[in-house]
C-alpha cells in the first residue's frame, strides 16, 4: 500500500479509515500500477549484477548487450500497459464474477 501511496495511486485515512484511488481508475493505467510495485531498473528486471571492475570480456559487456536488446521489449510492455487501464480491468473482474456466479446457479 506505502508504494501505491508514494505514487499518489490511493490515499491512506489514519486508522481505520482504509484506503481509497487518488484518481479515477480509467485515469489509472496498468503501467501506473506496475511502476509504482515493482523495480524498473534493469538490473532488477534481467537479474544482472552491478558492473565491476571485470576481467572477463562477458562480465564486461554483457550488461550493455541485454539493455540494447531489452530495450524495445521493455518500450512494448510499457506502451501495452500503458493502454489498460483499472477501469478495464475492474470490467474484466466484473464479468468474470458475473458468469462463475451464473455457472454456480445451475
């Protein structure tokens, strides 16, 4: 909750209050959420470790290889998330109750 907070997602009521969306969710996209809970930094999202002083030639380039050809992965994530918003997935959610509590009915 502190992450979406900071990235001014929810508001946070003392105590009990709860939590409520700072914006709309169709002004909230997947990607807001996505930068907001999980690492953005490459190293993180490949599994690299920090470059050093290497004497390896893969150690040395190999954290430069990957960002070149993550790079465009990375840019087709973004700009997929970027078009689902909490509103669609809230729709989603929605409908997928809707026909598990019809099938329950039968």
């Amino acid at each position: 909750m502190g992450a979406l907070k900071r990235a001014g997602l929810i508001t946070v009521a003392r105590g009990n209050g709860g939590a409520e969306l700072a914006r709309t969710p169709k002004e909230i996209t997947l990607l807001d959420i996505y930068q907001a809970v999980e690492s953005t930094n490459l190293d993180d999202v490949i599994g690299i470790h920090e470059r050093g002083k290497h004497t390896c030639p893969v150690a040395r380039n190999i954290h430069d290889v990957l960002k070149d050809a993550y790079a465009p992965v990375a840019k087709a994530m973004s700009d997929s998330m970027r078009e689902v918003t909490l509103a669609n997935m809230l729709a989603d959610y929605r409908n997928r109750i809707g026909v598990k509590a019809r099938q329950l009915e039968q």
